[in-house]
C-alpha cells in the first residue's frame, strides 16, 4: 500500500524530492493529497507534510522552498540535530524533524546555492569554502543519506509494517585520462621542445628519462594501464574511464585523437570498461567544442557516448548540465571539488539533475564522486598517511549509509614516480578497504 501524503499543494519541487527521499532512497512508494478528509479516512500509513499537524499522524513542520518557483537567497540558520548539524529550522514540538529535512535536502541536491551569485575561482569553479556543507563543518558527512535513513527510522517504528529498501555499500573506481603519456606519442614539435627546455634548465636526468622511453628502453611513466587492467581482473572492479579528446591548448595537454596509438588504448578500454568523455578546459560552456569531442570519441569506440566529467571539474549550474542533456548525456560524475574532499551536494547516491532555472527534473544522472588523487596531495597536501586515513573516513561515511563512494584517480598517479612516490601502494590500501565486506 502507498503511503499518503498530506501537502498544502503539489509542486514540482515537492514531486523531486520526496521521490527522491522516499522512492530512491527509502524505497517507499506514496502518493499526494491536498484533501483534509481523504487524509483522515485513509487507514493506512500516512505522513503529513504542512504547517501545523492535522492529527496524530506523523508531521513535518515545512518551510517555503519547495512551494516556490523562483530561487532567492535564503537565510540558513544552522542547528544540531544528534552527531550532525542541519539548517531550515522549524520551531514546533511536534514536527518529526526539528528541521525541514526536504526542504535542506533539496538545497543540497540542486546545488541551490550555486545558482545564486557567488565568487568564482580562478578556473570559474563555484568554490567549496563557500558551500553551507563547508561552514558547517559537515562536508564530509553524506548528510542526505543519513537523514533519509533516520526518517526511515522513524517511519517503520510508527508503522511496522513498512518495508524499506535493502540497499547495500557499492563501490564504483574511476579514471581521468588527462594525458596517456608522459613522453610518448606527443610528436615530434612537443619532444624537441620538451627536451630543449629540459636541456636549458640542466636536468639531465629527464632528459635520459625521456630518452630511455622514446627508445622504448623503458616503459612511459604515465602507461599504467596494463596494471589497471590486471587490477580489474583480480579484484572484480567495475572502473570507468573519462578520456580527454580536446585540442592541445594550456590546459589540455593529452594526445591527439589523430594518433593510432591513442585510439588503439581507447579502444582497448572500452573492451573491457565503460568509457565516457572529458570535455576539455577550452570546451567550457561551449557546445559546439563539447558535441565535437563526444562525437570523435565515439567515432574512435564506434559507440554512442552517454558519459562525462569535466576537466579541471569546471562546472556551473545549470549551464554545463542543460549542454551535455542537448547532446544526449545520460550520466555525468563531475559533482565534487577538486579543492575539498567530502559530499558537495550532501549525497552519496546516485540522483536525478533538478533544473531549478526551468524548475523541473531532467534524465541526467548525476553520479557524485567523494575523493580525487589530486585533492589530497595538490590542494589539501596531505602525505600519503594522512591521505589514507582521509579516505578510509569517507568510505567508512558511505558504508554507514549504504552508498556509493566514487573515487577518481588518473593513470599517472599509478606511475610511483617523482610526484606520486608512495601513491601506488596508498592506492592499494584504499581498494582493500573499500572492497572490504565489513
């Protein structure tokens, strides 16, 4: 039997987030009611969502959010609730909630507060510090999650008999390949370049490194992905991969897609894992570029490209969405900071995109990663210990909700050289964790 839902009125908002909550998450099919004496007479479970409590029915007090159609900013007061903090307080002893767990929900998942004027960083990235995750200190808590078990919670103890969801912890590697190689396949302007400048500056142990490879005396620092392919094998990983097709330009320095060799590895991947796009960092916000380099990969795969994330994790709400929806992405995993670990939009579960500037949910699935490579050493330059004990928090985090943790890495990162020194074994730490039954 649904569960009814008492509601001053029905918008789309209310619609997306309850399914969200209660449908995805929860697992509890329902249906809406505006009428006080359909509500009352119903004899099964029954949840009220308003102003003041019609009965003795459970009731969440609501705030304004999800009956709008505009978006404004809004005042966020912060409260405790239990070993997390909230914000929408309601003042009303009654309410299930001591805040509006939809309304706060619905915040975080939209990625409200993106949309509203804000500072950007130098890569014109909405920037973590300036998130209300961040100022409350819960940017590594998947707050939706836990909220949605704990009304679960709540639920089943008024009516026993509700079934919720039996969900299990999953956990989804994956890879940016930003460049294939360090050395090889980047043609011959590129190499004399590199080792002039490697020349000029007396490093002289690049430039037999580089050597050494080019002559194929040793193997490319950067191709690492035999390993990668060995470690799906043996652990039973399920990876995806994002591969930068752009032209060269500052910062997207990756093989051209004219190269054999580079279609030979692309196709190579794609036997043996999903592949999707990484619309490079001149392609930002421009349609044209991004519908090019999804249709040369896809020409490279000679499949239909459905998958994308960023470069450089540009993203800006909901421009960069409503263009990879135009050119029939399904599924994209850029939702995370590259500055900050942790949950940008609260949720460790994939979840539909809700277009809050034409106020309606879209087929785009927005799969949130928790943990970039980069984040740790380059922007929160932690060693590799402290790295380890970030990551097993944040698994531990989703495992507490049975979520998904998404980890992105890149091939070079595999390497164990120069920069990522101890990175492989660290690597491997954090897969045993993971993959870890308990």
């Amino acid at each position: 039997m649904d569960m009814l839902i008492l509601v001053p009125k029905t918008t789309n908002r209310l619609h997306y987030i309850f399914d969200l909550i209660l449908k995805d998450l929860l697992g509890i099919s329902f249906k809406f009611t505006t009428d006080n004496e359909t509500f009352t007479s119903f004899n099964g479970p029954k949840f009220h969502y308003g102003n003041n409590q019609f009965w003795n029915e459970p009731f969440q007090k609501a705030t304004s959010i999800l009956f709008e159609h505009d978006i404004t900013e809004k005042e966020l007061k912060i409260v405790d609730y239990k070993d997390v903090k909230a914000f929408f307080p309601v003042y009303n002893e009654k309410s299930v909630f001591p805040f509006d767990i939809f309304a706060a929900s619905f915040y975080l998942v939209t990625r409200y507060e993106e949309y509203l004027p804000h500072i950007n960083d130098k890569y014109n990235r909405f920037q973590a510090k300036d998130s209300i995750l961040f100022k409350m200190n819960m940017l590594e808590k998947p707050l939706v999650n836990i909220w949605a078990m704990e009304l679960g919670n709540i639920l089943t103890a008024i009516y026993p008999d509700l079934q919720l969801k039996k969900k299990s912890f999953t956990f989804t590697p994956t890879y940016d390949v930003d460049a294939a190689w360090a050395y090889r396949h980047k043609g011959i302007f590129r190499t004399v370049a590199s080792m002039a400048r490697d020349a000029i500056r007396m490093d002289f142990a690049e430039c037999r490194k580089r050597w050494d490879v080019l002559i194929e005396r040793e193997k490319d620092p950067f191709d690492t992905f035999d390993y990668q392919l060995q470690l799906q094998k043996e652990l039973n990983l399920h990876p995806k991969y994002f591969i930068l097709c752009g032209e060269y330009d500052l910062n997207d320095k990756n093989i051209s897609l004219r190269n054999t060799e580079f279609q030979n590895l692309i196709k190579r991947l794609g036997d043996y894992a999903e592949v999707g796009i990484h619309p490079s960092f001149s392609s930002y916000l421009n349609k044209e570029k991004v519908g090019m380099e999804i249709r040369n990969l896809s020409k490279v795969l000679n499949r239909e490209i459905t998958m994308s994330r960023q470069h450089f994790l540009r993203l800006q709400m909901p421009l960069s969405y409503q263009i990879l929806i135009d050119l029939d992405i399904t599924d994209d995993y850029t939702m995370g900071y590259a500055t900050q670990a942790g949950f940008r939009a609260g949720i460790a579960s994939t979840y539909k995109f809700y277009d809050l500037e034409h106020d309606n949910v879209t087929k785009l699935n927005i799969h949130p990663f928790a943990l970039m490579d980069g984040t740790l050493r380059d922007y929160l330059d932690l060693n590799v210990d402290e790295s380890y004990e970030k990551a097993i928090r944040l698994i531990q985090e989703v495992k507490d909700v049975n979520g998904t943790f998404i980890l992105l890495w890149h091939n070079e990162t595999l390497s164990d050289q120069k920069r990522w020194t101890g990175w492989l074994p660290l690597y491997h730490k954090i897969l045993d964790y993971a993959l870890n039954k308990q």
